[in-house]
C-alpha cells in the first residue's frame, strides 16, 4: 500500500509539472522536439490577425528556415511577391525568432505564441498596423 501511494505522489508530481510548463502562450504544454527541431521547414501562412480582427486581405508572408540557420523570406502583396535569402535563429530561452538578410546587420524579431511540430503563430508589433498575429502550417 504505502509503494501505491508513493508511486501515485510521483506521478501527479511528474504530470504537475509537464502541464505547468510551457514556453509558449498558446503551447504545446510538453513536446520532446526541441524548438530548432520544430521550427525548421517550411511554413505557409494560414491566417493574419491585426489587432485581434482576422484578415483576408493582400499580405502573406511565408518562410523557409533551414537547420543551419539560413532560410527565405516571401512576402506578397497582392499579386506582388519578393523573396529574400535570410539567416535566422532562436533567442536564448527560445521565444523570439530573429531574422535578417543574408549580409544585413540589424535583426528583425518576432515572438513566438505556438509552435508546434505542424503550427506556427508568431507576433509582432508593427508601428503602422498595430499587434500582427502570424499564423502558419507547416508544409
């Protein structure tokens, strides 16, 4: 009886601390992928939120990173797309993408709210349209 109870204690304890804590806002609670693993591919965005209100207007952004910290960036407006070779990478506690292009020196930064090994959801604040919200699957 007293290895039950022991063993049970254990348990919640291990299950406690797997559900409180997460990264992200959004999770995942618990994934054994580390955050360069999942975000590594590509991604198609699947929504755009502008202050909070979802979008179906012009603009997309898409992105390729590679495990090696090189990559692309789309972006069309209308039916005007550009593409840029990128170098990116993770923050130390690996809630911000930062990303810039090859040869750049200044990196732009996002923060991640989800990522999973098929969703991703970034954030930033933009001085002209307010808080945009990224939400993507991976392809």
């Amino acid at each position: 009886m007293k290895k039950n109870i022991i063993l049970i204690t254990i348990t919640v304890l291990l299950l406690t601390g797997f559900s409180a804590c997460t990264t992200y806002d959004e999770g995942p609670g618990f994934t054994i992928l580390s955050a360069k693993a999942r975000i590594t591919g590509t991604w198609e965005q699947t929504e755009l939120y502008i202050n909070d209100n979802l979008q179906s207007g012009t603009l997309k952004i898409e992105f390729s990173f590679n495990s090696d910290g090189t990559g692309t960036r789309s972006t069309t407006i209308d039916a005007i797309t550009t593409s840029n070779d990128i170098d990116w990478q993770l923050n130390d506690d690996k809630t911000l993408i930062m990303y810039k292009n090859t040869g750049d020196s200044e990196w732009d930064e996002t923060t991640i709210i989800r990522l999973t090994n098929k969703e991703l959801w970034i954030e930033e604040n933009s001085v002209i349209f307010g808080m945009m919200q990224f939400r993507y699957e991976k392809i």
